[in-house]
C-alpha cells in the first residue's frame, strides 16, 4: 500500500510539473540535426530584456532574476505585468554586445559581468513592449540562429554547468558544427524544483564547417 501511495504521488508532482512547464510559453526552435544526444536547433529572432550583473556565476543570477522580474512584475512604462516565459538563461558572452518567459538567460561580459535575459512574449514586438523604467533593463532583440544544444537534469551549480559545456563541446568537435560564441546556460523551472524534474540546458551558437 505505502509503495502505491508513493507512486500516485510521484505521478500526481510529474503531472503538476508537466501542466505548468505546458502553461509556461518558450522561445520555438526547429531541430535540424542531432549529434549524439546534443540538438542541431533553429531559433527565429526572439525579443529580450536582459541586465549586466557582477558577482560570482550563481550570485549574478539571483540577483539579474530580481531585476528583471521586477519588470516584467510591472516596473515598466504602462505599469504592465508581462506574462512569464522560460527559460532564463546564463552566457559567458563576448566583451562586445551580441541579445517572464522560459528562459531566464545569463551571460559574462569582456568586464567580468554577467549577462542575464528574460525572452519575452511572442505576441509583443520592440515597438509594443513596455519599456523599462529601470535604465539598468536594457530590451533587445537576438537575431535568428543556429545553436547546439544539451539537456540535463538535477544540479545547476556551476561545477554541473561546466562539466555540462565540456560534454557538449567534446560532442561537437568531430561534427560538423564548429563552435561560433560562448556557452549559453538556460533554466527553465524555478529553484524549489526538485532536482530530478529540473529541465536543465547548456547551448552554444554554431555554424556549419
């Protein structure tokens, strides 16, 4: 009977977490090719609010969620509350500049900071979505691209990341895909999550050879 009991509810929380991920809208990519278990995606140009944060990996995070979710919370021009999407997502970025839904995006920058992004809503475009009143929210729009990608679950911290990345990587290095801008992390659920159920991604831009 105990077993039964743990069953249902490791279904009924498997269930929970489908509907919300379901009800949670993500930025739509075509694959085009699969290396190993890594994803050959196409993403059309998405529109994002993104901040620049210092600290380490997963303080910069907290602290650009924060940010950002006060935005889209409604600390915007029109004082609207903008739907959130997944994932948010974490880059070690290029020193010069490159772009709530899923996800939450983080990247570092040439000065040592952290590069953060929330992608927003497909149904606003750069003219319809309120502007920040904070200067330090900055709206952009990321350009179509091709990225590889690699899922993952549990841990988040920044060991499980890089070793993550070096997976990738490693996949990537016989293919055809050469590696084109730094390692992107993507979150899509949020930090009480348990560790099994956590869709979890490190991504790269990449070109074909």
């Amino acid at each position: 009977m105990k077993r039964i009991l743990v069953g249902l509810g490791l279904t009924v929380v498997l269930a929970m977490a489908s509907i919300a991920r379901a009800e949670t809208e993500e930025p739509s990519f075509k694959i085009i090719e699969k290396v190993g278990v890594v994803e050959i995606r196409h993403y059309d140009k998405r529109l994002v609010a993104e901040v620049l944060v210092g600290g380490d990996e997963e303080d910069a995070r907290s602290t650009g969620f924060r940010l950002l979710a006060d935005f889209i919370f409604g600390n915007n021009t029109t004082r609207t509350s903008i739907a959130m999407t997944a994932p948010v997502s974490q880059q070690a970025a290029k020193s010069e500049r490159i772009a709530m839904t899923a996800p939450v995006s983080q990247s570092r920058d040439g000065s040592g900071k952290w590069r953060v992004r929330f992608y927003m809503p497909s149904n606003y475009t750069i003219e319809t979505l309120p502007k920040p009143n904070n200067p330090a929210v900055e709206i952009v729009e990321v350009p179509a691209e091709t990225m590889a990608a690699l899922r993952f679950s549990n841990s988040r911290s920044a060991k499980a990341i890089a070793e993550k990345t070096a997976t990738l990587l490693a996949a990537l290095a016989p293919s055809r895909w050469v590696p084109a801008d730094a390692p992107v992390t993507s979150l899509y659920d949020p930090p009480w999550t348990l560790p099994f159920f956590r869709r979890n991604e490190v991504a790269i831009v990449v070109n074909p050879r």
